[in-house]
C-alpha cells in the first residue's frame, strides 16, 4: 500500500473508534449462586440462581464486581465494545508502522 492508501485505511480506523460505545475491561463470567431468601428453593436443593461477574486484575489480585440482572445486556455490550477497541488499536498500530516503512 502506498502512503496515501494507508492514510484512508487509517482514517476509517479512526472514524469506527469515535463511533465505539463506552467499553469495560474485564472478563465476564456466569455462575449460579444461592439468594439471601432461606425459604427459596435455592436453599433446599433446588436450582441455584444464575449471576453475571466481571472480573479483571489489579496489582496480581483478581477482583470480581457482580452485575445487577437489569445492567447485563449494556455490560455485555461493553465488554464486547473493549475487545473491538483493542483491535482497533493494534490496527492503527499496524498502519502507522507501514508508514514509517514507507520511509518517506
Ligand atoms: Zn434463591
């Protein structure tokens, strides 16, 4: 590709990152765990109810943040938002390393 090319390549990069949504870091996970309720079903047997974490490392340790049920679609978006996010960034990356390679 020559310089110019790169330079349209780069510049619609740029233009799906300002249109990105607000992101998260952090890995989701599902589990099930029991309610506070001690008459619930959950507590004698029965299904325990399914939860929604977003875990992630700070300083080695790894924290967990629960997700309220009524936030779990945004908090997938999210997150699905901070892994585009990554991409774009190593694409902008590879681009600009092209154009140092241009040497011009
Ligand atoms: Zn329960």
């Amino acid at each position: 590709m020559n310089r110019l090319q790169l330079q349209t390549k780069r510049q619609a990069l740029l233009r799906q990152l300002q249109n990105l949504g607000p992101w998260i870091e952090g890995t989701l996970v599902a589990t099930t765990r029991k309610c506070g309720k001690e008459g619930c079903a959950c507590h004698h047997n029965g299904p325990k109810h399914p939860v929604l974490f977003l875990t992630w490392k700070e300083a080695g340790k790894t924290i967990s943040l629960y997700i309220p049920r009524q936030l779990e679609s945004a908090v997938k978006e999210w997150a699905q938002n901070y892994k585009k996010l990554k991409a774009l960034i190593r694409q902008v990356s590879e681009v600009q390393k092209q154009i140092v390679r241009l040497r011009e």
